[in-house]
C-alpha cells in the first residue's frame, strides 16, 4: 500500500493507471485534494465522545475516529458474497480454480477460504503483526478509516495473516472488502475487495521431491543465536518464489487465458522479502494486479510456525473484474441497476460476459394488472413472457402492488414493467406495441384476466 513501494518506481510511473487494486502509490497523498475533500465529508467521529457501532459491536470514540457514516453503510455489504455480482464470479473462479489444482492429503481442498472475516480489525493486526513501524507513513490518518486509536476497517487482508498461521493455518485464501481514503472517480473507490492468499512449507514439503534433498535447509545458521533462523537459505528461497510465481501465474492463466503477457516487477513490503508485483498486458498497457513475496521469517516465527518458509500475495478483485468484463467504471460494482447486474446473470462461472455499457437513453415504464387464475399460477412464468416478448428492451419487471378482492377473494397483481433501448430513445407507440402483446400472451398464457 501507500509509501511501500520503491521511490524509484513511483517517479518512473506518477500516473500509473490506478485501478483501486492492491497496492496505492504513495503520490496519491500529494495529489492535494483527497484529504480535504473526504475529511469535509463529516466523518462520524468529529469529536470525540459516544460510541460507533459496527457489525453488532461498540468502539468508543477518540480523537482518531475518521470513519464517515457514508462508509460505514459500505460494512457488512459483502458484495463478493452476492450471486452473480461480478466480484462473485471472478471469486468463484478463483476458488474453484485452487480448489482443483490444490488438493490436500485425503483429497480435501489445500488452501482454506475465509470470507467472512470482520473488515474491523487491531491496529495492531493491520500493521504491527505485518512489521510495519509504529511512524511508517501508511498508518497515516489521512489515508486509513480509523474507528479509534486500537481499531480500524482494514486497509487490507494482510491484517489477518498473523492471525491465521497462529491457529495453524498453512494454506489459505482470505477473502474480503478493504477500505482505504480515496476520491471518488472511474478508478477509485475507498471500499475494494482483496484476495489475500498464504502458503507455508516445511524442509520436507519443500525439497522433500528433490532428488538428494535431505541435507538442504530452510535457514543459514547464523553464528549468533539470537538471530538463528531469520536469512533464508538461497535453495529456500529459490524453491518458495518458483512456486509463488507458477501459482499466480497459473491463476491469471485460468481466468484470462493463454497468451495473457504478464511481467514481474521488484518491489517492498515491509513484510515480504524478496516482494514484487505482477503486471499484465490488458490492451496494451501494463496494469499491476497483485503484490506478493516471501514472507518475512519474523512475521512467521512470531506467529508460531517458525519450522516453515512461506509466500503470500494479495490481488484486487475489482481489478481483475473490471479487465476481465471490460468494466469501464470502479463505481459500478456499487449499482443495483438491473441493467448492470443482470449481465453477470450466467449459468456457468466461466462463460465469457461481455460487458455492455449501460444506455443513457430515457425508460418508458409502463404498468400491467391482471387478477389471477384461481391455480397454478407462478410469477416467474409471468417474468420469462414479459422477457421472451420484449426481449433487451425490458430493463426490469417488478411486482408492486398485490390486492385481494374482499368478496370473491381473487388475486390481482400489479407489475412495473421497464423498457429502455440501448440505442435510441424509445417511442411510446413501440412500448406500447410490446406491452400490448405481453397483455395479449399472458391472458392467452398464463390463464389471466386483464384489468388492463
Ligand atoms: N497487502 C498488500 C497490499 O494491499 C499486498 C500484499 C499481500 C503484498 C501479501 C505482499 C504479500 O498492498
């Protein structure tokens, strides 16, 4: 994240297409405006006192509270969890790809999933387990969601590694929404989604298939002991990074296919060594979409695994969705807009979507009541008619109104049904057309009476 870059890379690239993936640039701090502009947003905790309340649990106030209530709405969304959202697919895919390549001893999944982890998380988790100094300019105020001095919505899935190999994890995927101060544009959004993924080996693991691999170790044993176990042997090393690269190299390879160009770019972490970042060629230009190395073996033994080397990356889903579907705009995945939604409606996880920018020509809505058939009658058989007979030209259908006559007891629903065109500004005349057949066929189909 911010500032954990190489200087050299950020004046090499000052404006790097920035698609509110993994890792920001320190830059954007510099940018001017972001800071102020955000902080005029009234953050919840203006003055300190009182109490803010997420997922069920209170955090004092303090005079670090900077968490906008715009925010706060964002918690607990979980959009990655929502079928057919495309931060769904692209997650589906990604899980139904390591659970196919990585299969654990009886032939259950290696790596385990966590997706319901808290965004609130420690400070202490989000920074002091990763080795990040207590001045490191990433804790910065301006650039995190603080909930008070101890807590905060995490600035990333990082925050839960420690955590994790301390219950005695050493294969899993953390999946979730991450939050980060921002502006608002097409290619950011202070709440993304990441994937966080950790592996960790042990000397058998490791050069258990190398042919005379028993005499080779995971550490260099240093002369003095209280820095025992910390440098890498270079077989280590070499062994860890080969495989973090193949595992991230297959993965992009199964969600864009081959002949994806992809480069590797050296870069730091305070938690990983040595880090780099992977880019892809999406239409010409290099966009990075994750950020990975070794482990730091501090970070490891502090968690209690101090017998094993591990890697560990972490990816932007939107990222990834919005090169994947050709999603021009980050904003979008926040839309309950039908028309974006109902394109990522596939049967099967893997079948190309292509993204159609959404029309900027009016709707025509127009409305259809109709009492019930006394049996057999199904909402969803009164969708798919509206659909087969409109075809694109119907945005969304919705039930409003129910009614049931007091006397004879018979049922009449009331639809919305809204037409848009792609292309064109639609005429009442030609909505009308439609809809009359929709009456037409659902009197002639469905067994309806028309109130029309
Ligand atoms: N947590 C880092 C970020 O969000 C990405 C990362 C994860 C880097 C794991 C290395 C290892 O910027």
């Amino acid at each position: 994240m911010i500032f954990w870059r190489l200087s050299k890379r950020i004046q090499l690239r000052p404006v790097k297409l920035c698609l509110a993936g993994v890792v920001r640039s320190s830059f954007r701090s510099h940018r001017g405006l972001t800071s102020q502009a955000i902080t005029s947003e009234l953050p919840t905790g203006g003055a300190p006192g009182g109490s803010l309340d997420v997922l069920g649990k209170s955090y004092p106030r303090d005079d670090h509270s900077n968490v906008p209530g715009k925010i706060l709405s964002k918690v607990g969304k979980n959009l990655h969890n929502r079928k057919h959202h495309p931060l769904w697919l692209v997650l589906e895919r990604v899980k139904h790809h390591f659970y196919q390549q990585y299969v654990g001893p009886f032939g259950t999944p290696l790596f385990s999933v966590f997706d319901g982890l808290s965004p609130v998380v420690s400070t202490w988790q989000n920074f002091d387990s990763l080795l990040i100094p207590e001045d490191h300019p990433s804790r910065k105020k301006g650039d995190n969601y603080y909930l008070n001095r101890t807590h905060m919505l995490r600035s990333h899935t990082s925050a839960h590694q420690w955590n994790l190999i301390r219950a005695g994890l050493n294969a899993f995927l953390v999946v979730g929404d991450v939050y980060r101060r921002d502006q608002i544009d097409s290619h950011h959004y202070p709440v993304f989604h990441q994937l966080e993924g950790v592996r960790l080996f042990n000397k058998h693991q490791l050069f258990g298939d190398i042919k005379d691999g028993e005499p080779l170790q995971l550490f260099e044993h240093s002369s003095r002991s209280s820095h025992k176990q910390e440098t890498h042997t270079l077989e280590a090393v070499k062994l860890v990074e080969f495989d973090l690269k193949q595992t991230l190299t297959k993965l992009v390879t199964h969600l864009f296919g081959e002949g994806l160009e992809i480069r590797w770019v050296d870069c730091y972490f305070p938690f990983t060594h040595p880090s780099f970042e992977m880019e892809i060629n999406f239409q010409g230009e290099w966009i990075e979409v994750l950020g990975c190395g070794i482990m730091e073996q501090q970070l490891v033994n502090s968690a209690g695994a101090q017998n094993n080397i591990g890697w560990a990356f972490g990816l932007g889903l939107e990222r990834l969705a919005m090169i994947l579907y050709k999603i021009p705009d980050i904003r979008l995945f926040w839309s309950e807009d039908e028309r974006f939604l109902k394109q990522f409606c596939v049967p099967n996880i893997n079948q190309d979507v292509h993204f159609q920018p959404l029309s900027k020509y009016p709707a025509l809505v127009n409305d259809i009541s109709f009492w019930l058939p006394p049996q057999n009658y199904s909402e969803n058989d009164f969708y798919d008619l509206v659909r087969t007979i409109g075809g694109d030209l119907v945005e969304k259908v919705d039930l409003i109104d129910k009614f049931e006559h007091p006397k004879t007891q018979r049922i009449s629903h009331c639809y919305r049904i809204t037409y848009r065109h792609m292309e064109k500004t639609l005429t009442q005349e030609e909505v009308m057309h439609i809809h009359r057949s929709v009456q037409a066929r659902a009197v002639q189909l469905l067994g309806v009476e028309g109130r029309f």
